[in-house]
C-alpha cells in the first residue's frame, strides 16, 4: 500500500446504483480481518447489511449517517462490550481503517458512520440482528462513487501541515 493510496482516500457519501459484488466484499473484509489487535483478540464481527429497508433504517441512527441509505452495502462493526472498551474500539478503527483502504483500492467509496447516543447504538445492534456482547457504534457505506451534488461543501479539504501537528520531545 503507498502513501499515495492514504492520501487519496476520501469519504464518499453518495453511490451509484451499480452492485458491489460478493467478492469485492470479501476482499475489503479480508483486509478489515488481518487489522492487528491488543493481546490478538479480534474483537470485532462484521455484518454486511445489503438490506434497502435495513440500510434506510440504520440511516437514521446518527447525525451523520445518512449516507448509509443510498449506499448498496453497509457493513456493520460489532465489538465485544465484555472486552476493554477502549482496546476493543480502538481495534475497531484499525479494521474499519483497513477495510476503507481495501475498498479504496478497488475503486469503491466508503464513509464511516457513527451510532450515537447510546441508545441508536443499541438500535443499531438490534438491527443487525445481535446482542450482547456485541454492540454496533460503527457502520461503513460501501459502494461505487457518483459525483456529489453540486455546491460547496460544508466541510474543507485537505490536510494540515505537519509542522502545525507535531510536537517533538528531545
């Protein structure tokens, strides 16, 4: 992977209608699964939710998941709440990471969405059909980038110069 791939990685929030295929879907959780873990635990499971009702109604579980409901696929990330809640989400990222950067390689766009407060992320679980241990506070948006609509966006571009992020200790 290069440092190109990174830098180029953007959110997508809106999709064409083309379908992603159950092996590009395998691919992008295939590098979500080798994401590394505190002491090796993996503590994630994935769902993968294709569902058009499904997807409209996790949609509506956060300020900004709206995404999720024009998206063909959504994949959801389940974390074992049993485990270090801070170990196991931190973890999560690391997939979540991994598996936006997969399917950044392939071509496809993502955006993470997160399940907050408390209470969407329990809906969210129920919705993808778990409970406990496992608690959902993430869903990505998977599919084929369409342009966004025309305008400004609300949100900037770019990147901060490293010189602004980074403190040295000698």
């Amino acid at each position: 992977m290069s440092l190109e791939l990174i830098k180029s990685l953007r959110a997508t929030r809106f999709f064409t209608a083309a379908p992603v295929t159950r092996d590009q879907v395998t691919a992008v959780l295939e590098a979500a699964r080798w994401a590394g873990s505190a002491r090796n635990r993996q503590p994630w499971r994935f769902v993968v939710v294709r569902d058009r009702a499904l997807l409209r109604g996790l949609s509506r579980l956060g300020a900004y998941a709206g995404h999720l409901a024009g998206a063909p696929v959504a994949i959801l990330l389940a974390v074992d709440a049993t485990l270090s809640t801070e170990d196991a989400e931190f973890d999560a990222g690391r997939a979540a990471q991994n598996l936006m950067l997969a399917a950044h390689e392939l071509g496809l766009g993502t955006c993470p969405a997160s399940f907050f407060p408390a209470a969407n992320a329990r809906a969210a679980t129920g919705l993808a059909g778990l409970r406990e241990p496992w608690r959902v506070r993430t869903g990505i948006s998977l599919g084929h980038p369409a342009p966004p609509p025309p305008g400004t966006p609300a949100i900037p571009r770019g990147r901060r110069p490293l010189s602004d992020l980074v403190i040295e200790l000698s």
